[in-house]
C-alpha cells in the first residue's frame, strides 16, 4: 500500500452503516438515519431540563468551538503566508516557519476534532457536504493533491481558470494541507508518472516547495470560508434563525423540533462517533480487527499518517465527548450535561460508570507517546487497551445510557463490529 494514499477502501465502514433493529425510543430523527419507532414515549426529562442540558452544550461547548476553530485557522492562514515568503526569498528562517505552520495546523486540528465528535445538522447536511469541505478523512488522496499543486501553479485545468471551488474534496481541506505541510517526500505520488505529473519529478526542490506552500495557501483560505459558513449555519443571520436559537428553542412554537426530547435525541446520536468513527475507524481497523486489511496490522490506515497526529485526534473526540456528558464547558457556572438528566431519573450508576470510563480513556490516550502507526508496528498492546477503554464506554452508551434516557441508538451502532 503506497503511503501517500489514503484509505478510501475501508471497507468495513459500511458494515457500520447497519440497518436498524428494534428501539426503545419516543422520537426517530433522520440525521442518523433512525428508523421510525413507536414503542415508548418515556421522556428524558421535564421539557426545561432539556433546554438547561441544550443551552449549555450550544453556548458552552458548540459555540466556543466555532469561534475557536475560526482564529486558529486564521493563526494558521499568516503561518502558511509567511513560510511561503520566507521560501521565496529563501531567507534563512524557512525551517522555523514551516515549524510555526505545521503547529498551527496542529491547533487547528485540536479544535476541529472536537467539532467533529459532536457532528449535527450543518456537517450533516447534504450527505455531510460541508464537513468533507474542511475534512474529508478517510477519503483522502496525496495523489489528487499532488495534481492540484500542479495545476494551482500552471493557473489552469485544461483552458479553464484554476479554481479551488471546482475541486473534489479529496483534494483539499485538512487533510491535504496535513499533507502540504508534513510530507517530507516532493516526489508526486501517483502510480502513473503520466498526465499532468510527468516532469514533476524533474522540478527542482525549491520550486517544488513554493509550489506546495502557494498551493497549501490557497487551501488554507478556502479552508477558513467554510468554517465561517460552520459559524453562520449555528449563528444564524437576519433572515434565517440559527441552529444554536433553534435548538434552545425545541418543542415550542414555530420550532424544528417538536419536542425536546427530539433535540436531545440529536446530540446522543453525535455522541456516537466515538463509537463508528474513534473505536472502529481510528482504532480498529488500524489494528486488523476488520476492514480491507482483514485480520493484519492495517498502520497505513490510520488517521493524519503524515503529522503522526493520531493519537491527539483521539484525545480531542474523548474530551468533547467528556464535556457533553458532564457538561463542562467555557463557562464552568453552567454544567448541565448528560449526567444531570440521567440523576433526574435517578440513574446514578450509569453516570458514575461513564464518568470513570471517559476519565480512564483519556488517561489512557494522554499517556502514549510517538505515534499511533508506530505502536501497531512495534508493539500494539498499549492500543488494544486503548480501543478496550472506549468499548467499555460505548458498551453502556449503547445499553444503559440509551435505556434510561429513552433515546434512539443510531443506525451507526445498532451493530458491534468488533
């Protein structure tokens, strides 16, 4: 498998996308693709609860998220300008600069991930449209990109005006501006040296180099429309009220959501990447449990290869997962999480269970060091602990936690994969 391509083949990520089984729930939404169920009508929790817990997980998490996500990468647009002038004026600062870019990008991708844990209406919407625009992992391409540096510098596809717009989103966003930043191989990485690539190979280092900042600039700006367009779809403008007021707002008049329990139902569904997404896409399939790659270590597979920033992609899905279900978050007055509705109906061991298992799990993630791919080569005990601590969690996610709230368990976990 050619390091510089992505895993688009991971197979087992539709055996993930399950059909839906029998549920316990009052309400099924179409985010998850949920089934329609009518078998209880238990409520969470009384309706001004619900708008507690959903207040402060928009403003104190969601919202936070957003603006945060918005400053760093605009930190990470003036790293990528200035490691590219210092590349065409060849100053001697360009190691330092590329240092300062790739820890930018770093930070943005903290934050992302944890925007990326609790994924809602907007990253949902359209097959996840604007979602794959900022990260589109794992469909992913070094090859795609490679071609894009080139035509970005040629200023043409064919007759037509380079645009970053017409592009595929294998091509850009966080993923390729990993790749732009981190790759320490110039050569393309197509199987073919053909096609627009053909004298690539030929190109000196420098202007290689320049070729990949200009191109990593301009996916950087593009980069920081969409999450602009993130922040608007939550904020909302003159004309269209925002998902934040719509959730605050569920089960009253004029509201999306008829009920409360319908909007609570949204963000346990979120919840559950840490299920499909962190325990079998992160974990798993790197560790050969399923997937393309059968019953071998699969460590080309796993998640930002070229930055070796896997495992903090990890921590950052634990500690957004950690402040939803406690409902810590940028203002420490307001709490209401997950574990205040399950005290209300008296569910204190579901509640001290998931609270010791999140806090295990981060112990576990923050005290590996290298990277991710490395320990599946060299020694995969301590990652198979890792995936062992977040089943714990997802096992009673999928049981206790859902039985007791009442709530849909979406079509992503209706079926364990490993």
């Amino acid at each position: 498998m050619n390091l510089h391509q992505s895993s688009l083949a991971v197979v087992f990520a539709i055996s993930i996308l399950s059909g839906c089984g029998e549920k316990s729930s009052s309400t099924c939404g179409s985010a998850f693709n949920h089934c329609s169920s009518t078998t209880s009508t238990t409520p969470v929790a009384d309706s001004n609860t619900h708008r507690e817990f959903m207040t402060n997980v928009v403003d104190n998490i969601i919202l936070p998220n957003q603006t945060n996500f918005v400053n760093s990468l605009a930190t990470t647009q003036q790293a990528v300008n200035h490691y590219c002038d210092a590349l065409t004026n060849n100053t001697a600062d360009i190691e330092s600069n590329l240092k300062s870019a790739q820890t930018a990008w770093r930070d943005s991708m903290a934050t992302w991930q944890q925007i990326e844990a609790i994924q809602l209406t907007p990253l949902l919407q359209n097959d996840q449209e604007l979602r794959n625009l900022i990260y589109s992992w794992p469909t992913t391409s070094s090859c795609g990109v490679d071609q894009d540096v080139i035509y970005h510098k040629n200023g043409f596809i064919n007759s037509t005006p380079y645009n970053i717009d017409n592009r595929s989103i294998s091509r850009r966003g966080l993923d390729a501006l990993e790749y732009l930043l981190f790759s320490t191989d110039l050569n393309h990485s197509c199987s073919a040296n053909s096609g627009i690539v053909a004298d690539w190979n030929n190109q000196s280092e420098a202007d290689k180099t320049i070729a990949r900042c200009e191109y990593a600039a301009t996916v950087t700006a593009d980069l920081t429309t969409h999450a602009n367009t993130l922040s608007q779809h939550w904020l909302g403008t003159d004309s269209v009220v925002g998902f934040a007021s719509q959730f605050k707002t569920a089960g009253l008049e004029n509201s999306p959501f008829s009920t409360t329990t319908e909007a609570v139902n949204l963000i346990s569904d979120a919840l559950f990447y840490i299920d499909s997404m962190t325990k079998d896409l992160k974990i798993a399939s790197p560790l050969g449990y399923f997937g393309s790659c059968g019953t071998v270590n699969c460590e080309l597979t796993v998640e930002s290869l070229h930055s070796q920033n896997s495992l903090s992609n990890i921590e950052n899905n634990l500690i957004t997962l950690q402040a939803v279900f406690l409902g810590t978050g940028s203002d420490t007055a307001s709490t209401v999480g997950f574990d205040d509705l399950l005290l209300g109906l008296t569910d204190q061991e579901t509640v001290d269970s998931m609270t010791a298992n999140i806090a295990q799990a981060l112990q576990t993630t923050q005290q590996l060091q290298g990277s991710l791919s490395d320990k599946i080569l060299t020694d995969n005990s301590a990652i198979i602990a890792l995936h062992a601590d977040i089943k714990q969690i997802t096992d009673i996610m999928k049981t206790q936690f859902i039985a007791s709230l009442a709530l849909d368990l979406p079509a992503t976990s209706a079926g364990d994969n490993d």
